[in-house]
C-alpha cells in the first residue's frame, strides 16, 4: 500500500476521532442547570439542626419517670424512658429534611396527636411528624403500651419543633 492510500483511508478516521473528543469536552462542561432555582434547596444542601439543639424539645423527668440522654447528632436525639431505672422505651427526634420518603409516610395519617400527624411504626412504636421532625416513641417493655407512647409523644414540645422546621 502505497503512502497517499494510507492519508486517504486514515482522514476519516481522524475526523470521527475530533468528533468525538470534541462532544467529550463539551459535554463534561455544560454549565448550570438551569432548571434548578437557585433559591430551590438540593436535599444535600439541607442545613440539619444540632442534636443537641433538639434535647429542649423533649419531655421532662416527671416523678418517678427519667428521661436519660443517649444519642445526639446532626439531625438527631434520643433518649431512653426509665421508670426506677428500668427502661420502658426510646423517646426519639429526627430532623427529616430532604427525605421524601419518610416524609410522605404522613400524608395517609388519620390520626393526630397534639395536632400533628400520627402513624404507628410497627408493633412498638408510635411518630408523629412536627414539620419536618419525626418524633418518635418506641417501646422496649411491655410496661408501655400504646396509650402510654401517645401520652408522651403529647409531652414534647410539638408546636416548638415545628416552628423550628421553618
């Protein structure tokens, strides 16, 4: 094969290859999204609220009752429930900001508690949804019933962590 065949036969191929470096490069750049608002939070830009932060929204000790601090992280508190220092559950608050799913766990509530939304999470647990917080009573005795769970999630400050969320 003689040199000229090979420039001949070689031209597309560089060609094709310029092309597709060329849609390469501009698709690696392709600017802002313009259909994302910039005032339109992204869920990863979600400022989540101290945990610490979330502790004044829980109940109080209350006479033989003690309400003991185990868990504080971005986005979260817990505690446990203790009647003469045995447990009887879990008395936690979440911030669920830029979580859909377990906010739209909410929409079918038909019961409410304190004025919010409540749902019953599995055989133990008892939430309601303040806003974007999910507070939640899980029971870890037999001792708290039901009722019991709905009695203290009344005794958060619901219409504070709601005000919060705003």
């Amino acid at each position: 094969m003689h040199i000229s065949q090979l420039n001949h036969l070689w031209s597309p191929v560089a060609v094709g290859f310029s092309a597709l470096v060329a849609c390469a490069l501009v698709s690696c750049d392709r600017g802002p999204d313009k259909s994302t608002s910039a005032t339109s939070p992204t869920p990863s830009a979600v400022v989540k609220v101290e945990g610490g932060a979330l502790n004044k929204f829980f109940p109080k000790d209350e006479g033989e009752y003690d309400v003991v601090f185990t868990s504080e992280k971005v986005g979260y508190a817990e505690a446990k429930l203790e009647k003469d220092g045995d447990e009887l559950g879990t008395l936690a608050v979440s911030d669920q900001a830029g979580n859909a799913d377990v906010l739209s766990n909410y929409n079918s509530a038909t019961k409410k508690i304190g004025g919010f939304p409540s749902i019953t999470r599995g055989s133990k647990g008892t939430a309601v949804l303040a806003g974007r917080f999910q507070v939640q009573v899980r029971s870890t005795s037999d001792a708290l019933s039901a009722a019991d769970r709905e009695a203290w999630l009344q005794k958060f400050d619901l219409a504070g962590l709601s005000s919060l969320a705003k």
